[in-house]
C-alpha cells in the first residue's frame, strides 16, 4: 500500500537507511563467516576427546578438545545413584565393549565458537566453549544414555536422541533449552532433518546387546520403526515400518533395525543399513517400498557367530557424493570400506579399514571419510577412484565424524 505524498520523503529516508543496514548486516554476516574455518569433528568415543581436523587435502589435525572436563563431578553424581550406576556400567560392560563411551556425536555452534557433544555414558549433551574449553550448558537427556545426534540445516537446533527413554530432545543449539520432545520406538538411534528443515527423520533400532540374534528372534528385539515429525510442531506425520516392506520382497529374515541413512540430493530415496546385513537398501519415499538391494561381500575372515558382531552391526556408516552419484559404505566388521556407483550399484575397491565405524563427505565433497575405530585414526577415500589417499591418526576409538566450522584462528587443544 503507496504512503500519502506527506510522508514520501520520511518513506524514502526510512528506506535508505533500512537498506544502509541491511548492507551493514550483509558485511558483518560475511565478515563473520570470513573469520571461520571448516574443519572435521572427529569423536574419539573411549578418549572422551574429540580432534579437530582439516575438512580437505592432507586432513592434518589441528587440535583437539577436552569434552569431559566435568568428569569428575559426573563420576560422583553417577556413583552416588545406585541407578545411575547401573547403567553407567551397563553401558561400559555392553555397548561400551569394556569401555565407557564418553563422545558420541559433536556439531558447532553455527558461530563457530562451541561444540555441542552427546555423551552417553553421562546422559547429556553439553556445550563447550572452545576458547576456553568450559562447559556452557548441560542438558541431561531423559533416561540413562545419550545417542547420535542431527543438526538442523540453519544450525540453530540439535536433536539428540535419549536411548533408553524412546525419545529425541530437539535442543536449542545455543542455550541448551529444550524446544521440543519426540516419542520414538526402542531405542532411537540416527536422526536426519529434511534439507528444508521441516521433519525430522528418527530410526529406533531396538535392543541391539542381546545375544538373541538368529533371525527367527529377531521380533525379541523389539519396536523398531522410523518415526517421521514436525520439526516446529514436533507431531508425528508418518511412521515406517521396515518390517512390513521388507516382507513385501521376500526379505524376511532380514532384520527391521535401520542403521545410518543417507537421502540422495532431492530427497527422493533413501539409502540404508540394517542389523547383521552386509550391504544396504535403497527406499522410495513417493511409493513408500524398498526398491533395491545391495549385497557387498563378505570378509572371508569375519566370524559367522552374529553374536560377536558389535552392537548387531555388520555395516555401520554410509555416506553420498554431493552429486549423488556415488555412496560410501562402511563395512564395519568386514574391516573395509567402499565406493558404490549409486546407478548401477557396482562397488569399486574393497579399502582395507580397521572396523570402521562411520562414513562422511569431504569439505569439498572429493572425498569419503571413514573412521577406523579398529585403528584410531581416519582414513580419506577419492570418491572419483575409490582409492584410498591418506589416513591421519586420532584418539581412541573414533566413531561420529562430523563437518564444522570453528574461528580461523584456532588452533589448539583445549580443557
């Protein structure tokens, strides 16, 4: 609506300043992002440290961060709680393999100044300021375990989900207040937000430290689905079972347990792994069925005794070239990783790996990296040749690896 002739030149005035600051705003946004750095969070999961390391090229570390400076406090806390000690211990003598598991997974803060980790031996999340390697918030998440976690596409939420409560805190990423809560089947585990940051993607994967794991059991595992919500609304909008779908193609001693997912580019299909299997399914999201399936091999030295496997994985980590036409798997207990030609499903070299735990896309989006939590360290796969480039030793057990940005000045360790 046109302002009256009166007031046309304060109009004017008005806008020239609004545009002024909005010139302002845009220098200070690019400024802002010029005095940061993309790195990779490398979670190094028995440590309790998480390395920083460069996003491309030689992926040399520049430092590393402390994320269990309260330790001590939360040793106490936990020992005084018979419950809590429980669990503590549960966790260290089941998924832990022996060992607590004090980072699972780390975003930044989208100032770059924090890392936000879920610890899951501590049942939180916190926020540790990276300058001085102090914990700015703590949140305890319901029940007794902390899990994988996602970031929203603006970076300004982070939902972790709390294992043993079937549930996903969705957090304000920089005060640590909760905005939200979704309900879950057994055990949440990978969270995925839409690229328009809409819906929130959950796959609860069940009980995977039983020993019940002959297909024929596989219903003791329990509620396993993906839970589809609002990620402002936080209502729920479609659940999948895999269960369902997988018996539709004949799959059905299969288990229904969704391990990590990728979607391609525009959404449409979903790429991912299931317990116990060596390979990964590709799902229509439009017709709502699972379309392919791929089988890649099996290491000739890998136990058949399913109950040695860890956690009920056999592949754990897959990841997609920003052109999606190329995916990375992570043949976790088959100690190797591989490019897969995303058309016709074809692998490329079997890259020998140290049970890798975790696939990710490069800074430049060249390369797939993989965590060996075998071997401790990362190792960089060209996803043009599949061939491995360099491996960069890091802390204990790496598991989540994460792309970030962080000041471009630092460069140390911290707490």
């Amino acid at each position: 609506m046109s302002a009256p002739r009166s007031r046309h030149l304060c109009t004017l005035t008005t806008a020239l300043v609004l545009a002024l600051g909005a010139t302002a705003t845009s220098a200070t946004a690019q400024d802002t992002s010029a005095d940061l750095r993309e790195v990779m969070f490398v979670g190094n999961n028995w440590d309790g440290t998480a390395d920083v390391i460069k996003s491309t090229g030689d992926f040399a570390k520049i430092g590393r961060v402390n994320v269990v400076p309260d330790k001590e406090a939360r040793l106490a806390e936990i020992n005084a709680d018979p419950v809590k000690w429980a669990y503590f211990m549960g966790i260290r003598s089941g998924v832990g393999e022996g060992h607590d598991q004090f980072v699972d997974d780390m975003y930044a803060t989208p100032d770059g100044r924090s890392m936000v980790v879920s610890r899951p031996s501590f049942a939180d999340v916190v926020s540790i300021d990276l300058a001085s390697g102090r914990i700015n918030w703590r949140f305890a998440v319901s029940g007794y375990r902390a899990d994988h976690m996602a970031v929203s596409p603006d970076g300004s939420r982070v939902a972790v989900s709390a294992s043993t409560a079937n549930t996903v805190h969705v957090l304000d990423i920089t005060t640590g207040k909760q905005l939200g809560s979704i309900a879950t089947g057994d055990k949440p585990h990978e969270n995925i937000f839409t690229r328009d940051g809409k819906y929130i993607w959950n796959m609860s994967i069940g009980d995977v430290t039983t020993a019940l794991d002959e297909p024929w059991l596989d219903w003791t595992k329990g509620d396993r689905r993906i839970t589809v919500v609002d990620a402002t609304t936080f209502k729920q909008v479609k659940v999948i079972d895999m269960r369902q779908r997988l018996d539709a193609i004949g799959l059905t001693d299969f288990s229904d347990a969704v391990r990590p997912a990728v979607f391609s580019p525009d959404e449409s299909k979903l790429y991912f792994q299931v317990s116990f299997f060596n390979g990964f399914l590709e799902y229509d999201v439009a017709t709502d069925r699972i379309t392919r399936v791929k089988t890649l091999p099996k290491n000739p030295a890998t136990s058949t005794d399913r109950t040695t496997w860890v956690n009920d994985s056999r592949h754990h980590g897959i990841s997609m070239s920003p052109d999606g036409t190329k995916l990375c798997v992570a043949g976790t207990m088959d100690d190797y990783a591989t490019v897969v030609d995303r058309a016709t499903l074809q692998e490329g070299p079997l890259v020998t790996a140290s049970k890798p735990y975790w696939a990710t896309v490069s800074g430049d989006g060249k390369s797939c990296v993989v965590s060996e939590s075998g071997a401790d360290q990362i190792t960089a796969i060209d996803f043009a040749t599949g061939r491995k480039t360099v491996s960069v030793q890091v802390g204990d057990h790496p598991q989540r690896v994460r792309l970030a940005h962080v000041p471009a000045n630092w460069t140390g360790a911290v707490g």
